[in-house]
C-alpha cells in the first residue's frame, strides 16, 4: 500500500477513536464532580442520533447517480423499512435491503 493510503487509515482511525473517546473522557470527568448528571450538556444527548441520521443520509444517496440505482435505493429502502415494522430489529432489515438492492441492479443489468 501507499503512504498515502496508510495516512488516510491512521486518520480514519484516529478521527474514529477521537469522536468516542474525548466525549466520553469529557463526561466521566464531569460526572465524578459533585454536580453530576445536571452537569451534562444538551448537545451531548442529541449527537448519537445526529450521527447516525448522518451516516444514513449517506448510505442512501447511491454511488453512481442515475435512474436503476435510484430505483434499486428506493426498493431497497422501502424493503428495509417493511422488514423492520415486521421483526423491529436491526439485522434482518437490513440483509433484506442489501439483498432487495442486488436482486434490482442485476435484475435490471441482464434486461
């Protein structure tokens, strides 16, 4: 691998490490104060749903923008959403959708 590559690994890593480790560092220190919980900040509460709804705005944009990818995106996601009313869990929506997205792009490849 290039040097490049592997400094793109290191600060992915590092960008991952430090988004979990400094919030939590931030509030363990806060929390053994005497204030406590009544100490802890709005923004924290909200920044685990902020960063999935970000990861999720990602996931469905598709990679290669046109017409069959939106439409493998969107079964997909309506698959996804199906299946999860049905089993309210997490891994089978989403092999569902994985699997739905695949049967469409190559379903649509071969016509």
């Amino acid at each position: 691998m290039s040097h490049a590559l592997w400094l793109a690994v290191v600060a992915s890593a590092l960008g991952t490490l430090l988004m979990r480790v400094v919030p939590f560092l931030w509030m363990q220190r806060r929390l053994n104060s005497d204030t406590g919980l009544s100490n802890m900040p709005q923004w924290l509460g909200i920044l685990g749903p902020m960063m999935i709804a970000a990861v999720l705005g990602v996931s469905i944009v598709p990679v290669n923008p046109n017409t069959i990818s939106w439409l493998a995106t969107a079964i997909g996601l309506v698959v996804t959403l199906l299946v999860w009313w049905r089993v309210r869990s997490l891994g089978w929506p989403v092999a569902a959708g994985v699997c739905i997205y695949g049967v469409v792009q190559i379903s649509v490849a071969l016509l």
